[in-house]
C-alpha cells in the first residue's frame, strides 16, 4: 500500500513603496495632493500605465504635464476613481 502525502507551504509576502514627489512637490490643482508620475502611480496601485492614461482619457483622474511633457497623476482621485469602476481594485497589495 502506498502512502501519498501532499506539503502546502503559504508565503506571505509584504512590499513597501517609497515614493518621492516628482519635481519637487508638485500639487494637484483639484484636490491640493501630492502628484505622482503614471509610472509611480502604476507602481503603486499595481496596474498598468494604460489604464492610467485611459482613466485621465475619461476624465476620471486630476493630471498635469509639466513641461518637459511628463504626466503627472493624483494618486488620491485615480484610485477613487478606480474603486468606482471597479471594488475589487485592491491597492497597495499583492495579488
Ligand atoms: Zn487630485
């Protein structure tokens, strides 16, 4: 007779994002929060910069581009906006 066992190992795993403001402390215009550039914020909120740039295409995200043509996102209204499209949009998480 054959014994079969079967092993589950769980890692947990944590991150932490450092983010430093973009040109100093550039604020949003809207909402007075700190901007980040797309690629932070698709860092941060662990999506893809597409998503970022269709959501300021809806207008559902405050943005500014600096003069170097760099975009700059709030964070605050882009992750609001992403919890209304969608509740399950965890952020800050790993999936
Ligand atoms: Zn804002």
């Amino acid at each position: 007779m054959e014994i079969k066992r079967t092993t589950e190992f769980f890692i947990e795993t944590a991150r932490r994002f450092v983010v430093r403001p973009v040109n100093g402390n550039t604020r949003c215009l809207a909402c007075g929060e700190s901007l980040l550039a797309a690629e932070q914020c698709a860092a941060l909120l662990q999506i893809n910069c597409r998503l970022i740039f269709q959501m300021i295409e809806r207008g559902a995200a405050h943005f500014v581009e600096n003069p170097t043509g760099a975009t700059l996102v709030c964070p605050t209204s882009l992750a609001a906006a992403l919890s209304a499209e969608s509740p399950t949009v965890r952020t800050g998480e790993e999936t």
